[in-house]
C-alpha cells in the first residue's frame, strides 16, 4: 500500500494542475451527488407529502422542485465531464512520459548492458509496464474527489440522524480490513502477471526475429508450443488475479448494501416511535446508498495497485540502471582523413575477457585489415572504435583525442561503421541510406556509387523511391551490404570501419568498392575486417589476431611469410573458395553434358 501511495505522489507531483483540475471537477461532483439527497429530501416534504395530504401543490413549489433538481444534476454532469476528461489527460500524459524516459535511457545504456537483457523484456518495460504504472490514475481523481462526498454525506448523516449514522458507520472497519486482506493476497499474482507479459512478448519477438530459421529448419511446431506453454502461463496466472478480484469485489459491493439494510431496519423503528420524520428516512438511506459509489471508487484504485506499482518498479529498474556513457567537451574537427591509436586496450564480457593489450595504429589515408580466426575479438574491437562500448582499461584515440573525452555526438560525425549484420528500415532506398541527414539526390548517388550499388538502384522501380521492405527483404544479401555501405559513405566519414560489411559481395565488385574508397575526394581512413586474401592484399597493413591479442602486423607479403597462424588462416579460405568454385564448375559441366 505505502508503495502504491508513493507512485500515486510521483504523478501528483509531476502533473499538479491537471490533478488539482480534476480533484475539483470529482469533488463538485461528489458535493451535488450529496446535494441531489438533500434536495430529494426536500422534495418529499415540501411537494411528495402535501400532495397525499392536501391533494394540492403550490405552483412555487414545483417550480423551486424542478429549478433545484435541474441544478444540482446540471453541476453533477459538468463534475463528471471535468473528471473524466482530466484524468484522462493525467493518465496519458504520465504513461508517455515513462515512455519517453525508458526510451532516453536505452539510447544512452551501452550496447554490453542491452546485450544483457532480451529485446522481448525492453519493449514489455517501454509498453505494459509504462502503461500499468499508471492505470490507477484513471479512477484516481475521482476516488479523492468522493472523498469529499463521503466527509460530506457523512456529515449530513450526522446531522440528520446520529444515531442511524452511526449504525451505517460500522461498515468501515469491515472494509478496511477486507481491502488488507485484498492487497496481501493480490499483490504477489499481479507481479508474476507483469512478468509473464514480458516472457511472452520476448518468445513472441525471438519467433518473429528467428522467422526464416524457424521456417527453413522446419520448427514451426516446436514454436508455437514454446510460445502457447507461455502464453498458458499468463492465462492461468491472469485468472488467478481475476479470480481474486472476483472475489473480492462483489463482497466490497455488498457491505455498504448491508448497512443500507442495518439503516432503514433501525431507521423503520425510530420512525415508528416518531423519533424521525418520513422524509429523514428517505435522506439517511439515500445517502448510505450514495455512501457505495466512494467505497466502489477506492477500490477500484486500490485493486490498480498491486499491478502499478509492479510496472513502476519495472519501469524504475531500467532508469535506475548504471552504464550509462559519461561524454566530454573535446570536438573531432579536421575535414582530412583520422587517424586512429588503439594503446593497451582490454574488454571482457561480464568475466569472459575478449580483449588483451591490444594495441595498434591507423594513419592517416591508410588502410588496416583486422584479420583473425572466429572468436579473436575483431567485432568487438570495431566496436570501440565507434564507442558502442569503452574499454574497461586503455584507451582507443583519434586524432590523439581519447573518444571518453569527445562531446555528445562528436564520434559519430567522424567516425562511420558498417557492421557485420546488414539492418534495413522499411522505408525507401533514399531513406534508408540517408535516415534523415539533410542531403540531396546527388550526395545520395555519389555514395551508391563508391559503393557499387548505383547500378541494382536504378534498375529498381521507383529507384531511390522504391521501399526495400523490412530488414531489406526484397533485396539480396550484397545488395543490402552495399546501401549500408553507402549510409556510412554519405556521410562523408572520416573514419571507416568495415566489419566484414561486404562479405556477401562478388569479390571482383568488392575489389572495385575498396579500390574506389582509396581513390576518393573525399578519403577516409580505412579499417576493415576481412577474410579473402584479395581483399587483405589491398590493405597497407595488416593486424592478426588470436585469443583477444595482437600476434604480427605489418604488410599481408611479410606476415603470410613469417605468421604461421596468419599463413594457415586465410590459404585456408582461399583453399576453400577455390573448392567451391571447382565444385561448381564440375556441376555446370554435368549439367551441359
């Protein structure tokens, strides 16, 4: 309870004016819903009674009848509209706030902390969970506006009657502890509900994610078994919320019908004994029916609770996370080509160390090729240079300023990477290579044509207005490749980094891509991971790597006649091209013949 008040403050606190606007449009309800019991009551002795006695009704009086029910439900219908307009507005309006917040917070968490945690649970935090944080500010403003209607009606029973009010009174310690019970046993089901949600969106996104695994490899089956024992889960755990709300709810419903009944039982005596007149009768049980509707509303809140105050936790566990990057005021400024330093840099993965010592150097104009068995740490050290990552010792430089010091923004307008998995947006060629940089067709064409895509393009439909689908999927692998290769370009990067970014690319087209890099108006300094000797070979210098360490660098010539492990490793890929290709050629022969 007290963790559910505190989220309840949290929105009061951040939205004062349209709370305070919707507490009052509640609470005017709340007073004329009070009102309207003191006006029946007046009607019935002033106009209800005289006609059985008298047969008669002034004009007057019906006329003040009408004009004063007419009022009071005027003012009782703006109470409401106010109310509900403003909570809703209250509502929303915090729920995208969270989303706004958790978004902000993914964008600067660094790419080892959302390696962490899986996608499914990130879009169940920004979704479900901001949305159940703040579910109960629906039937909030209303809950603390007939709270003003309970102190007043019950002021009036006082008034009226204190004795039939204080039989109406003992109620209310029923109700609170049958909301303690209600909160103890609720609480717990609501949390694994909101955890299953995020279970079952993650499977949902791995299926989704996965499809042409899941597909090629026959495992639809086994998918939609994975994903309905989940969603089996949730089902289950849900219906256990909703059968204790089922419960709960109905008994919080009758225990103000049972003091009505108490009310008019004692209330019948008193009037039979002439204690009370008729119309007080009439007003007591109208206001101890009015008395359910408070009870109703701070329970619906209450029943909210559980379940917000798991979203807001949840919500709270990603914006509390540490990571986040801390950026200086240095700027990477300089229209020539970078030059990067690499001195005695470490990563580990959680414990799992990745990189060791690894030192080396880019010039200027030059072209590096990061060469090294699967597993030696190439991907990850890439990253570093973009700074998706820092290392946790050493530094990584350009242009002899370490990258922890540069401004907000700074790496990414010197530094451009082409990573290993090709991501297209379901969006137009045009947008997909230029995502929103202010360029014109002309740059967006130079850059597909450094990058050899030019020619695919305007074979296309629409060209730059033709949409490529999601993830590219009406293109093939080295032409994705390559309109990433053109993101990067059109920039106008002064430091590439390939990451093995044109593997699916005809090696003769890959030759025309890396020679035209080289030969640009615009040169870059050039790393690239790479496993085809020809494309080694166009490198100035090469650096192998084993385990996470520098073993050799220096030319492609040099290391494939001192470096062993260098040697083995890329004849080894040339062996195994040249086997397919004679493997290929022999089934052309056979199909000719």
């Amino acid at each position: 309870m007290r963790k559910g008040l505190r989220v309840l403050g949290v929105a009061i606190r951040a939205e004062k004016a349209v709370f305070a606007a919707a507490t009052l449009s509640s609470g005017l309800y709340g007073v004329m819903t009070v009102g309207s019991a003191w006006a029946l009551g007046w009607a019935t002795e002033h106009l209800v009674l005289p006609a059985f006695e008298k047969g008669e009704v002034t004009t007057g009086a019906l006329v003040a009848g009408t004009l004063l029910i007419l009022g009071v439900a005027l003012l009782k219908a703006l109470g409401v509209a106010g109310r509900r307009f403003f909570a809703g507005v209250m509502q929303y309006r915090m729920q995208a706030r969270s989303r706004r917040e958790v978004t902000r917070q993914y964008l600067k968490l660094p790419l080892a902390w959302h390696h962490r945690h899986p996608t499914g649970q990130l879009l169940s935090n920004a979704s479900s969970d901001a949305e159940a944080a703040w579910a109960p500010l629906a039937p909030l403003p209303m809950a603390v506006g007939v709270v003003v209607m309970l102190v007043t009606a019950a002021v009036a029973l006082v008034l009226t009657d204190p004795v039939l009010a204080l039989v109406g009174f003992l109620i209310f310690p029923a109700i609170a502890v049958l909301n303690l019970v209600y909160q103890r046993k609720l609480s717990p089901l609501a949390t694994r509900a909101q955890q299953l949600r995020a279970e079952v969106s993650e499977i949902a996104h791995e299926s989704f994610d996965g499809a042409l695994v899941v597909k090629t490899l026959g495992r639809e089956d086994e998918e939609t078994l994975r994903f309905q024992a989940k969603a089996q889960e949730l089902r289950d755990a849900n219906v256990a919320v909703g059968r204790i709300r089922g419960l709960f709810d109905p008994m919080l419903e009758a225990l103000p019908t049972l003091g009505v009944l108490a009310v008019l039982l004692v209330g019948a005596a008193r009037l039979e004994s002439g204690a009370i007149a008729s119309g007080v009768l009439v007003q007591v049980a109208y206001l101890f029916t009015l008395l359910a509707f408070p009870i109703r509303a701070l329970g619906w809140v209450l029943a909210e609770l559980p379940r917000a105050v798991v979203g807001y936790e949840r919500v709270q566990a990603v914006l509390a996370a540490t990571g986040s990057m801390d950026y200086g005021t240095a700027t990477l400024s300089g229209a020539s080509p970078a030059r990067l330093e690499v001195r005695d840099l470490d990563y580990a993965y959680d414990d799992f160390p990745v990189l060791r010592g690894v030192s080396l150097t880019a010039e200027p104009g030059r072209t590096v090729a990061l060469v090294g068995p699967t597993g030696s740490g190439k991907s990850t050290l890439t990253q570093t240079f973009v700074r998706l990552v820092d290392p946790a010792a050493g530094a990584v430089s350009v242009d002899g300023v370490d990258l922890r010091e540069v401004a907000r923004g700074g790496v990414s307008d010197t530094v451009a990477l082409v990573p290993q998995q090709t991501f297209l947006f379901d969006d137009t060629v045009r947008g997909n290579v230029t995502l929103g940089l202010p360029v014109g067709d002309e740059d967006v064409w130079a850059a597909l044509r450094l990058a050899q895509a030019d020619g695919f393009v305007s074979a296309l439909p629409s060209g730059l207005d033709t949409k490529v689908g999601e993830r590219g999927t009406t293109l093939s692998g080295g032409q994705r490749q390559r309109l990433a290769l053109a993101r990067a370009l059109v920039r106008r990067p002064r430091l590439l980094i390939l990451d093995d970014a044109t593997s699916s690319v005809d090696p003769q087209v890959e030759a025309k891509i890396l020679y035209g890099l080289r030969d640009a108006a615009q040169a870059s300094t050039v790393v690239v991971v790479a496993y085809r000797m020809a494309t080694i070979a166009l490198a100035d210098e090469v650096v192998y790597l084993e385990h996470g360490s520098v073993v050799d660098r220096g030319p492609h010539d040099l290391l494939l006649a001192r470096c062993e492990g260098y040697r083995n490793l890329v004849t080894a890929y040339e062996r195994e091209e040249a086997e397919r290709e004679a493997l290929g050629a022999e089934e052309e022969e056979e199909v000719s013949a």
